[in-house]
C-alpha cells in the first residue's frame, strides 16, 4: 500500500565540515565515479515545495477519480525530486468502486509514463478502504540524485561522486537502477571509496538500501 508521499526526507545533511571525516585527499585507489558532487542541488524539492509543483489540491467535494490521480501525480513527483510537468489518466476514464476491481492508471512526468493502480476492498462498515499502488515503475532523476545524495551524504565526507546518469528515467521501482554514488570513508588513516546503490521508493532516491551513511 502507497500512502500520501512526502519528499525530501531523507538523511538531515550538513556543512559543518567538524561532523564529517577529516579533509584529507580522495582516494587514489579505487575506481573514482566521474560526477563530482560538490554542493546542494537549489530545485529540490522538499516538504515545504512539494504541493508548489502541483496543481491544487482538488476539494472533497471534487470527483473521487480527480482525487485519486491528484495524488498520483503527487507521488510521482515526490519520486522524481524535482519539478516537473504532470497529467493523470486512468482506464475507462474513472476509477472503479467496486469491491476487487482494480483500475489502472498513468501519471505522465515530463513525458515519461509511469503506473499505478487502486483497488477498493470489501466495505467495512461505513468504510471503503482502497489502495494505491505503484504498478512497479519509478522515475528516476538524475538532479534527485545528485541532490538527495548531497544533502544525505555531506555531512559524512568532503569527497563525494556518483556515476553519469540520463536526466530522466524510468526504473523498477524499489529495485538496485544499477547507478551507483560513492564517498571517501577514511579508516587508520587510509582512504577508500565506498560505493553506494541508488533506487527509488515511495519518499524518493534511496542509498544502500536507506542504511544510514557511514560517518567514519
């Protein structure tokens, strides 16, 4: 089940270079990742800027389709990190109440199509429970990227890179893209690379699985 998506919560960076490992010189062995990432990345998006890269919010009295696709595209776009130009469409043109049905639909990102679905369970009283779910697919940005392994990373060394990836792709969601970022850890005095999976999930650009950066 996919609940309302939230960006920008992921590890809480920092410029205090006192918190990181000591400013030491990168790696020289090691394959060293060619994109070199160096400061914050201005148009993520965060809590506070999401809802500013969406149409409003539909009201409730809105029609419970135009709800539904609403927060599709607000998912979608909690995934990709930064702003980008939405529509929502689902089969049939509506979505279906019925108990066991599921609809799908697609949230296009700056023409990229990416599914889901909903499925409305058996009522439970006065209840219609349902849920919405990412049909496996997630967009993938490579400024998220860039931006989210930044502000997460920072904090843990001076040196940090990731691999070259397209502006813009569609990837398994929840699943290794193959990308990789890296940071210097520095251990007796010796530096190495440490290189880190990138996926995307329901918040957004995950690291090493969201295990929590090394702060050696």
């Amino acid at each position: 089940m996919i609940a309302l998506v939230t960006a920008g919560c992921g590890g809480s960076g920092s410029n205090d270079n006192t918190s990181r490992a000591a400013d030491t010189a990168p790696p020289k062995s090691g394959k060293e990742l060619p994109v070199a990432i160096t400061s914050a990345e201005p148009g993520l998006l965060t809590v506070k800027t999401l809802l500013g890269a969406l149409p409003p919010e539909p009201t409730d009295e809105a029609p419970f389709t135009e709800r539904v696709l609403w927060t599709m595209r607000k998912q979608t776009v909690a995934m990709a990190g930064i702003p980008g130009k939405t529509s929502a469409a689902c089969e049939g043109g509506k979505v279906s109440e019925k108990p066991g049905v599921t609809t799908r639909c697609t949230v296009v990102y700056n023409g990229v199509k990416v599914p889901w679905s909903i499925r409305f369970d058996e009522p439970t009283g006065d209840l219609k429970p349902y849920e919405i779910t990412n049909a496996g697919q997630a967009v993938l940005t490579a400024k998220s990227v860039y931006g989210e392994f930044w502000r997460e990373y920072n904090r843990v060394s001076k040196h940090l890179r990731c691999g070259e990836m397209p502006d813009l792709e569609l990837v398994a969601y929840g699943q290794d893209t193959g990308h990789r970022c890296q940071y210097a850890s520095f251990v007796d005095g010796k530096a190495r690379w440490v290189n880190v999976p990138v996926s995307v999930g329901e918040r957004g650009v995950v690291f090493d699985n969201g295990r929590s950066p090394e702060s050696s």
